[in-house]
C-alpha cells in the first residue's frame, strides 16, 4: 500500500467520523435548532460556542502536538502520554475551579447576567473534552482511526438524543401528565439544554477513552515536560490565533453591529446559521489535519518527503476546490436546512468555503516548521493572521454586519497560507505545483461566478437553475480532467500500489 493511500485512507476514516458526526448534527440538529430556536435565541448558542473553542485551546495548550512530537518513536510514547496527560489534568482542574467560582462575574461581562449556569456547564464541557485531547491524540498517533471515529460518532449521538429527551421527549411528557418531568424540563431556559445535552456527551466520551489513561504509566518526567512545553510555547500562539481568526468575529459582531443588542445577537444567529453550511469544507479540512499532522510525522525521515508533501498539498486543493463548486452550485437546496428566520445570512458562505479552503491550505503548507522545529516562525505568522481578523472585524462589522467576519476569515487564511508557503521555500523547500492549484481555485471561482451572471441574466425556474448548475459542475469537472489527465494516471497507479 503507497504512502498517498494509506493517508487517503486514514483520511477517509477520520473523516468518516468527523463527517458522520456533523452530518448527524448538519441533517438533524442545525435544521431542528435553527427552526425551533429565533435569531437571537441561536445567536447565543453560537456565541457561547465561539467562546469555548477559544478557552479549549488553552486548556490543552497544545500538548497534543507535543505529544506527536515527543511521543512519534514507540519507545517514547509511554512516558511522553503520561506526561502530557498529567500536565492537562493538573492545570484542568486549576482553570475549571476558577471558572466554577466566577461564574456570575463571568457570565455578566458576557451579557447574560441572569445564567450563570452557563458559564458552570461550559466549564465542565471544556474540561471533559481537553483531558480527551491527548487519549485522542495517542488513538491518532497509533494509527486507530477506526476506534478515533466510533467514540467521535458516539459522542454526537448522545448529544442528540439528549437534546431531543430535554426540548421534546420531557414537555411530552409533561403534557401527558408525568409531573416528575418537570425536574428535568424548565420552558424558560431552554437555550440551556443545548448546552446540557453536550456537557453529557463531552462526559460520555471521556469515560469511553478512560482505559487509555487507566492503564498510562502514570510517570511524570519534568524534564521532558519542560521540552515539551518550550515545543508548544509558540503553538499556543498559533492555535489561540487559529482560534481567534476563526471566532472572534462572533463577539465582535455581537458588540459592533449597532446600538441594539438584541440586534448584534441576531446578526450571530444569522452568520452562525450560514456558517453551518460551510460544515463540509471545514470537515473535509479538519478530517485532513487530523490524518495529515501524525503521517508528516512519521515520514519525515523519508528522502522523497518533499516529493509526497507537494502531492498531498495538490490533491487537497483538488478536492476543497471541487467541495466549494459543489456546495455553491446547490444552494438553492442546501438552504432549507436553515429555518426560514435563519436564511438570511446565507451571501457570507461563498466567504467562508473558500476561507476553509485556504485554512486548509495553510496546513500544509505551514508542515515545514513543525518538522524543522521553528514553531516561533508559525507564532509570528498566526499573529500577524490575528492582527489582520481583528482589524478587519473592527473595521467592517459597522458597514456589513455578518458579512464582515467572512471577508475577515477570507483575507486572513490567504495570508496565512501565502506566508506559510512563501517563508517555507526559505528554510524547508516543498516544491507544491502552485501553478496548477491556483488553476483549481481560479476555475472553482469562475464556475460559481458564471452560475451567478446567469442566474441574473435569465432568472430560470427552480428545477432549470439546478439543471443549469449540474452543466456548469460538469464543465468544471471537465476542466479538472483535461488539465490533469497526465497526473491523474500517475495518481491512480500509486494507488494501486
């Protein structure tokens, strides 16, 4: 089995559980939540969310890359798991006390003065899944995507029958006469149960990976952890930078758009309504850096590497740029998993695809100085990415409301990938085939551009709109056969292997 395959593979696994899991929560909770809930009832929701995935980061600071670092060599993997994982118990247990104890003042600065109960369960959501991080992070480096997908799948599953059992099954029952239902069920807070419902999925599944940390060694080496640390020191800056890229957008949304509160939260329902059916180019993106990250590892020793990162790098921009004609050109059907309220916001997902592409892109292309050991050079550029998100929100959040976090998210991945490539050549040359991935992006984009020009030249019907968009994918994917059909050959017989 070729190197390309075998990441293929993994790939396709990690993406099975990933894709599994959102398309379980796209199909059934983004189209249920976004007609059950108003705009500024799913505007907190998105807002808490954009929260935690920041504070996520830095609970587990990274370790989980370190551990990839220092754990790759078998030999090494005993006691860099245990170390890791009792660094990320330790320093859980100190932050989620804190939060715990300022709840109040927490949950006031955030605007919701009268639920500090969310903050509590979000502290806990956040605890349970970093001391996940690294269990997760030894089922990847082990090469078990298989178990990595199952538990993943699994914890989507609870979170959805929960949601379910709180928001439909218990005023059922209390409709029905079952009076202890009302325990359990309170109409007023219902916002609540969603996040509920994840705190005791995020629990579920840190009992599922609780053999692996049973049966760790349960040795702490301060000398490794020290290495450790100054490993991930400038990862921290890059993934609370990815973070903030990602989400700041949303709390300066909810501060910037106008005067009216009530409004700014229904412009965060709005763009985080749309930025839901961005999800497959995100998954897609997600599912490649978690096989992607431990395969660059392992192969780094390899005289050909740079030749198989240039063609991992080339395929990916093949299939993100495929993901984004495909999701554009059917819109007018994939809109009707929003509710009718929450549809409004849907001219920011071109923005965000091709955001999620250039994310993606900057994962391979920023590989080089994970394996040079310069993870300084990556703070600086995932800084400077942040600098650029913030100063774009501020500026165009007043003039373009949910747009803005989108045009933001778009100019900050680009340069972020145009950085990663461009100081990799300097100090760790991958020679990718620029040239023709810039031709996939170009086509993909003339290909949603021609679908609009005609749109509104001849306005067709419903059914001809989709007839003329399904011509349009096939030219494009035309487009890609003719201009790969040398490379496509090869890429089939290594396969093959």
């Amino acid at each position: 089995m070729s190197l390309l395959k075998k990441l293929a593979g993994e790939t396709a696994i990690y993406g099975t559980s990933s894709i599994l899991s959102r398309l379980l929560h796209f199909v059934i909770l983004t189209p249920f939540l976004t007609y059950y809930f108003t705009k500024q009832e799913y505007g907190v929701v998105t807002d808490l969310y954009a929260w935690a995935a920041l504070l996520l980061v830095i609970y587990t600071y990274r370790m989980e890359t370190a551990f990839f670092r220092f754990g790759s060599k078998e030999s090494d993997m005993e006691r860099s798991f245990s170390t890791a994982a009792i660094s990320l118990l330790a320093s859980t247990a100190v932050l989620t006390v804190l939060f715990l104890i300022f709840a109040p003042e927490i949950a006031r600065w955030l605007h919701y003065p009268d639920r500090p109960e969310y903050v509590r369960w979000f502290a806990l959501i956040i605890a349970f899944d970093a001391l996940a991080a690294i269990p997760f992070a030894r089922l990847r480096l082990e090469n078990r995507p298989i178990r990595f997908a199952v538990i993943k799948t699994l914890n989507i599953l609870v979170n959805i029958f929960f949601i379910f059992f709180f928001l439909k099954i218990c005023p059922w029952l209390l409709e029905q006469g079952y009076e202890w239902a009302g325990w359990l069920y309170n109409p007023e807070r219902e916002i609540g149960y969603v996040f509920l419902s994840n705190l005791l999925a995020s629990g579920s599944v840190l009992l599922f990976l609780a053999p692996l940390l049973l049966k760790a060694q349960w040795i702490f080496e301060a000398g490794l952890w020290k290495r450790m640390l100054r490993y991930a020191a400038p990862l921290i800056v890059v993934g609370v930078a990815g973070i903030v890229n990602q989400f700041v957008g949303i709390p300066l949304l909810k501060e910037l758009a106008s005067d009216d509160m009530d409004y700014n939260i229904a412009q965060v329902g709005l763009y985080g309504a749309a930025a839901k059916l961005a999800v497959l180019m995100n998954l897609f993106t997600q599912a490649f850096n978690y096989a992607a990250e431990p395969f660059f590892f392992r192969n780094a020793a390899r005289e050909d590497k740079s030749t198989l990162y240039a063609q991992v790098g080339q395929g990916f921009t093949l299939v993100g740029c495929l993901a984004f004609v495909g999701i554009m050109l059917y819109m007018d059907v994939i809109q009707y998993y929003l509710g009718a309220d929450l549809r409004g916001g849907l001219a920011v997902v071109p923005f965000l695809l091709m955001a999620y592409l250039f994310l993606g892109l900057y994962y391979n292309f920023s590989i080089w100085y994970k394996l040079a050991d310069r993870t300084i050079i990556g703070g600086y550029i995932a800084t400077a990415g942040s600098v650029i998100t913030i100063g774009l929100n501020v500026w165009l959040i007043p003039r373009y409301g949910y747009l803005a976090p989108g045009l933001a998210a778009l100019a900050c991945y680009s340069f972020m990938a145009a950085a990663s490539y461009l100081t990799g050549q300097r100090y760790y040359p991958i020679h990718y085939p620029v040239g023709r991935m810039a031709l996939y992006v170009l086509g993909a984009i003339a290909a949603y551009g021609l679908s609009l020009l005609l749109q509104k030249s001849y306005t067709p019907g419903f059914v001809a709109g989709l007839a003329l968009n399904t011509v349009l994918l096939l030219g494009y994917l035309s487009f890609l056969a003719v201009l790969e059909r040398q490379g496509l050959r090869r890429l089939v017989r290594q396969l093959r292997k």
